[in-house]
C-alpha cells in the first residue's frame, strides 16, 4: 500500500544507458503501476483537511449553475436530486410506478407519495398552515388544514357528497351536502344553531332552562313539561293527579288558570264513571268552548250536565228542539209535569 506521494520522486525510473531497453521498460512498468496505486489510495481518502480554506472557497465557487443527479438500476428503480438556488426537489420511483417526491423552498415544505393505482396523498408544511390531502382514482378526497386560528377537515365523494368541520376558538361547524339537501349545526358559545330537513332524537331528551328550575323531559310517549310558552306558563302535575296546568303571566308573577286532569277516582256510577278526565278552570275563570260553527257533544253513556247555581238551555232567536224517546223533568215525563201544572 502506498505511504506517501514522496514515493513518487524517489522511485522515479533511472534510465541510464547501460541498462537495456528491456531494463529501462520493466523500471517505467513497474512505476506507473507505483503511481496507479498511489493515486487510487490518495483520491479515496481525500477529504476537507486536505484543502486550506482559500481552495475550499475556490471550489465552493465552481459550482454556480442548478444541479441535477439521477441514478437507475437494471431492474427500473430511479432517484434524482434537483438543486436551484431557490429550491431543492427529491425523487424516487420503484418498478412498479409507485413515487415519492419532496420539494423544499425557503417557504415551504411539500411531500408527496403516489401509487400506479392513483392513489395520492401529500403533505405541505408552511409558517402558518399546515395542509394534508388524501385521494383516490376514484375522485374520493380528504383533506384536513389546521393554522393558528382554526381546525378545517372535508371529506367529498366522487357523487359530489361533501361532509365538513370547521373549528375555531369561538365556534365549531359541522355540515353535510348531498346533491340539494344539506344539514348544518353551528355550536358558538351562547348558542346551538341546528338547520335540517328532518331532526330525531333517540333516547332520554331534557331540555332545561337555567335561569329557572323548570324543564321538559320527553322519554318515548311521555311528556312532563315546565316552563313558559308565549306568555303562558306550562306546569306539570304532581301528587296523585296527572296532567298539567296553565299559568297566566311571566314565570316569576302568574296566576294558575286551570289545567287537563285524568285520575281513575271516580264513583264508577251511571253518572260518574270510573276513570275520568278533566278540562277545568279554577275560580275566578270562566270555561267558554266557543265553535265557529256548529259544535255536538256525544258520549256513548249518560250525558250529564249540573250548575251549582242553575242551567240555562238557550236557542237564541231560534227553536229549542228537545229530542228523545221520554223527555222528564225532575223525574216526571213532560206530558204529565204540563198537566200537574194545568190543574
């Protein structure tokens, strides 16, 4: 192995004339191959420390112009390397035409995989954002972007199906488009806005309102309810009845008008059946069931009507017709009360 370069002036061939030309061509061989060797261990361990610092920028110097570098093998597989002032951009492909690229500048950072199917995803890196695309042949795309003021994701579908969210620190957006109909909720800190042609709740649903301890509870088929509804106050029943009650007023000053009843505490009399129902005013409220036409009252038992004071039957202007088969009063048919009367 070659130890110094000086090895090249001392063995420099001694071509005297007493030596044959056989002599003189076996000593030139023999050092070439000297001055092979020593070049090939000189250039294979030349490194910075072999340069001062004025050839270093000499040789810096040289190399002004963009540089481009590829290398393949036999069996299809490429990379290169593209180098300009003002970016650098990297590249590999295998055989099977999958590809992955990586492209930098002073501003940014983008990198990118594909397939020879036509899949693609890419990542680009800036200052303030950072953006990820996912797609496929088929035109399915996900892209999610995220900056210093917000958080937005999409989904599309090759339809045209669309689904995002967009988040931000005073709200958050979600929403979903398919063809003409669309779906939103937008959650803000004093408010949930909630835009769709159908809405469904599944399970226990409590709406409460915090100013005041009344709440409505929906559970299947039922219903208990508080609160106030235009002006009127809506109270749920409790104790043995069931039902609820409306208030005349504001919630904080009202007064309990009546309510609907049921309970199944009746007599269980001709006149009082068993169950009942009731449509009931409290006193100092009137009960008036006004028709804009005509009105009918029908019950498949006794129909039954008391006034603590009296009850006043009332055709108007018109003909009082009472119908039936045996009409009483106070227990005696009609014919015969007329005749007690008469004498």
């Amino acid at each position: 192995m070659p130890s110094n370069l000086l090895n090249a002036d001392i063995q420099f061939p001694n071509l005297s004339s007493d030596k044959s030309t056989e002599e003189k061509f076996g000593e030139v061989s023999n050092y070439l191959y000297m001055l092979l060797e020593q070049l090939r261990y000189t250039l294979s361990n030349l490194g910075v420390n072999n340069f001062n610092d004025a050839e270093m920028d000499d040789l810096a110097n040289i190399i002004t112009e963009p540089i481009y570098i590829q290398l393949d093998d036999q069996e299809g597989n490429i990379s290169s390397l593209y180098v300009e002032v003002d970016n650098v951009t990297s590249r590999m492909q295998n055989a099977e035409g999958n590809i992955s690229t990586l492209q930098q500048t002073a501003n940014s950072l983008t990198s990118s995989v594909s397939t020879l199917e036509g899949n693609v995803s890419t990542l680009q890196q800036t200052a303030v954002s950072l953006t990820s695309r996912v797609s496929d042949a088929e035109g399915n795309i996900s892209t999610l972007t995220q900056t210093v003021n917000g958080l937005s994701s999409t989904v599309q579908g090759v339809q045209g199906n669309v689904t995002t969210l967009n988040q931000t620190v005073n709200s958050i957006s979600l929403s979903v488009v398919n063809g003409s109909e669309i779906s939103t909720i937008r959650l803000t800190r004093n408010g949930i806005i909630v835009s769709s042609a159908n809405i469904s709740f599944s399970g226990m649903v409590t709406f409460v309102d915090l100013s005041t301890q009344g709440q409505t509870a929906i559970n299947g088929g039922n219903i208990a309810a508080g609160g106030t509804i235009s002006g009127v106050t809506v109270q749920s029943m409790s104790g043995m009845d069931s039902g609820f009650e409306v208030c005349y007023g504001t919630r904080y000053s009202y007064q309990l008008v009546g309510g609907l009843r049921y309970d199944a505490t009746g007599e269980g009399s001709a006149t009082e059946a068993a169950t009942r129902m009731f449509l009931y005013t409290k006193p100092g409220w009137a009960l008036k069931l006004d028709s804009g036409s005509s009105a009918s009252f029908t019950a498949n038992g006794l129909l039954y009507q008391r006034g603590a004071n009296g009850a006043v039957f009332s055709g108007g202007n018109s003909t009082l017709d009472l119908r039936g088969t045996d009409i009483l009063i106070n227990g005696v048919s009609l014919s015969t009360y007329i005749q007690n009367i008469a004498g």
